[in-house]
C-alpha cells in the first residue's frame, strides 16, 4: 500500500454521492472533502485529469485524479496519481468483474500524448511511420528480457511501418542495479553509440547489486565501453532519465513492460505482430 494511501486510511470505499450522474468536479468535491478529514494533512487538492465512461459496464464511469498533500508533521508534500470509479451514486476504488473476477483497474489507462513522442526517444523507425510503438521497461525486469528485445529485433526491421520509442523505468525496489544501468545507457547513447537500447539487455549483473563500480563494470564490458561514474552525473544524463520518468508518470505506469500501439496501452503486448 501506498504512502498515500496509508495516511488516507479513512477513505471509505463505498459512499455516497448527493447527485445522480457524478460529474468530474463532484468527484473532486467529494473526495477533498473525505480527505480532509485527515489530521495528518494541513491541505489538500484533488484534480480530476480525465475521465471516460466504462462501455462494458452500463453507468459506470472511471477517474483518474491527482492528490497534492502537505503532511503537518513531516511539513512536506505528497503527491500520486488515483483511480476511482463511480456509477453516479456510488464512488469506489476497486470494481471488478463479478462473473471474471477481473480488477477493472488492469484494463482502463490514461492514453498517449502526441506532445510525449520525443526524438530522443525514438530508437527505431521513422517518425513518420505507420504506427507508433512506446516502451516503457525496466531491463533487468525478468518478462523484458524475454519479450522487449525480441519485439525490438520485430520492428526495427521496417522501419516505414513502425516507429519504436523506449521510455526507461527501473524499478528500484525490485531491481536497484537497473537504476544505475540506465544512466549508463543514455551516457553512451550521448557519446554517440546506436544499439545501445538493445545490448542492454545483454548486461549481466545481479538485479539487486548496488555497487556502482561493478554495475559500471558489468555495464561496460557487455557494451566494450568504457563508461564511468561521473558520466552518469552529467546533467544531459539526468534530464533524460527525469523526462521518461515524468511521461511514466502522466500515463500512469506502474509495470514493466507497458506497451502502447498508435497511443492506447495494448494489454496483450501483441498488437505489433498483428499490424498491417
């Protein structure tokens, strides 16, 4: 469970809304209002960002909103991103399929931005191709090193069909050493080395190393570089790695690989191969 919602544990997930259809500042109203019932929290905004009807599920509708905390004692502030749902009478952050079992949650995402596509993050492709393929992955993630650089290998050979971009997103609580690698990464891709992307996932340290020198040696002897530790402190590094964790974070993402096609998470992470 999260910071936030640890400290917002009085959240009721089941309550009632004043108004038949639940519109996206009643939401926010009703949320503030249960929120600020916390007394480790001096203020609180909550902003619904988007909103869609479910299709599948007759008058239901989800939520994606952002909570901006200050904390009293600790006189900082929080921030996360939510899901909530809401039939127009009743609000939840947990709705599942009664007959499958299935947490709703797994299939509704926010969509791809076209102010997201970067150059800088376009490994292969053109721009201007048919589709547009992002990659969010984490490379000592066991399922992307099975699946990320096959797909990568897939697409990288028609170029005018697809247009493959790679977002970085370790995941340090499972994988720390990743953290490090991908700083390593975008340092020789600056340096003006191609494929870097994909001989990544041919390093060979152990996910959870956190010795900077023997990720770096690991690093550099499957990639025959010669990166090193102050390459990873450059600023151009840092606002790399900070520009793909931000856009990580406008969509949501919370897992690797996260797949997106033409600019809607695909879920089966197969879309590609089915493409004409």
């Amino acid at each position: 469970m999260s910071l936030m919602l640890r400290l917002l544990a009085i959240t009721l997930l089941l309550s009632s809304l004043a108004e038949a259809n639940a519109s996206d500042k009643k939401v926010e109203s009703f949320l503030k209002n249960v929120f600020t019932r916390n007394p480790n929290i001096s203020s609180i905004k909550v902003k619904v960002t988007n909103s869609a009807p479910l299709k599948q599920y007759k008058g239901w509708s989800v939520y994606f909103v952002e909570l901006d905390a200050m904390l009293k004692k600790e006189e900082r502030e929080v921030k996360q991103k939510m899901i909530w749902f809401s039939n127009g009478s009743t609000i939840t952050k947990e709705l599942f399929d009664i007959n499958s079992g299935k947490d709703i949650r797994d299939f509704v995402s926010l969509a791809f931005k076209d102010e997201y596509y970067s150059k800088e993050n376009l490994i292969y492709g053109n721009a201007n191709a048919k589709h547009k393929v992002v990659i969010f992955s984490d490379p000592l993630c066991p399922f992307c090193r099975n699946f990320v650089p096959g797909a990568i290998e897939y697409m990288k050979k028609a170029p005018r069909k697809f247009a493959v971009y790679y977002y970085h997103f370790p995941l340090p609580a499972l994988h720390p050493a990743a953290v490090e690698l991908v700083k390593a990464a975008v340092a020789l891709e600056l340096k003006g080395r191609k494929n870097v992307v994909l001989d990544l996932y041919k390093v060979k340290v152990d996910p959870r190393e956190k010795s900077k020198e023997k990720i770096l040696e690991a690093f550099n002897k499957a990639m025959n570089s010669n990166i090193k530790e102050s390459d990873l402190l450059s600023k151009a590094v840092k606002e790399h790695i900070k520009h793909d964790l931000e856009v990580a974070d406008s969509v949501m993402i919370n897992g690797t690989p996260t797949i997106f096609f033409d600019g809607i998470v695909d879920k089966t992470k197969k879309k590609y191969k089915e493409a004409k």
